[in-house]
C-alpha cells in the first residue's frame, strides 16, 4: 500500500470515527457539551486533537482520539490504548508530551459503522498510575514499511478501572 493510500485511509477513518466518538462523549458527558475539532497548528503539533465544553464546567477539558481500523482490532486481535511514541527516529511522539485530559481510543468495525471496543482514558490518572508502576507499557516498532513511527501499548484490560472513563468491551 503506498504511503498517499495509506494517509487517505487514516485520514478517512478518522473523520469516521469523529462522529462516531461524538455520539460518545454526550453519552459520557450529557448532551450540553460541545465539541471543537481543527484547534491549530500548535494543538496539533503537540497532540491535542479536540475540545469538550459544558456549560456548566469553568474550563474545558482536551482531548485526544485514535480511530483503528477493522484489521488491527479484529483480524490481528489488538484491544491495547496506542500512543505515539517516536513520530521517527529521534523525534518525539505523542507520548512525550500529551498534555490532554482524556485519551479515546478504538476500534471500529468491518462496516465501518460503529466501534467494536475501545475506551476513553482519563489521561492524567493513566500518567501517574504509569509513574507508579500500575501499568505497565509495552513498545512496539511499527511494522508497517511505509511508516516510520514507533507506539506504546497498554492492554485495555491492564489499565486500572480509576483510569477508564468509558470502556466498550470487544463484542
């Protein structure tokens, strides 16, 4: 698959998976919130990929989400949180410096219709419990040839239960 296909897919699973997460957060947040996407360069660069109001909270909360295609989630059984931890050799990914309060994460179906598991992880609780030793991470070199990236990955199952703020189980 070419690196131009390949970008095309991420990208239209993403904007996929945007409505799908929306649908989401009003279930975890209520129906007054609103969502802010597109949020700049220096968001972006540094990981932020939204933005949750509510009315009723003093600041908003930010965000980061990951859509994963129907192969990584059920042809090749993956259930892990996935963050970004070298965009290349020696540049930093995500991980090392993802100042967001929650982290979604999932998988969507063959049909690409709806998420068969995944969660929303309250970030800086996931970060602490990781400094503890609570979870534990594991690095995985991408074996895709066109991508450069390196991730880190957590078992869903692994991440203590005060860390999750909504789980969809594989079904």
């Amino acid at each position: 698959m070419s690196q131009v296909r390949h970008g095309a897919d991420r990208f239209r699973q993403e904007a996929i998976g945007q409505n799908l997460w929306d649908d989401i957060y009003t279930q975890v947040w209520g129906r007054d919130i609103s969502i802010e996407r597109g949020l700049g360069t220096l968001l972006d660069d540094m990981g932020v990929d939204l933005l949750v109001r509510h009315p009723g909270w003093p600041f908003p909360i930010y965000g980061q989400e990951k859509t994963l295609g129907y192969h990584y989630g059920t042809e090749r059984g993956f259930d892990t949180l996935t963050v970004e931890e070298w965009q290349q050799e020696g540049v930093e990914g995500d991980a090392f410096h993802l100042p967001v309060h929650f982290y979604a994460c999932a998988y969507l179906n063959g049909t690409e219709d709806a998420f068969t598991h995944g969660g929303i992880v309250d970030w800086q609780r996931a970060v602490r419990a990781s400094w503890r030793g609570q979870i534990q991470w594991h690095r995985n070199r991408n074996q895709d040839g066109q991508a450069r990236a390196s991730f880190m990955c957590v078992l869903f199952k692994d991440i203590p239960p005060d860390c999750m703020l909504w789980r969809l189980e594989r079904h």
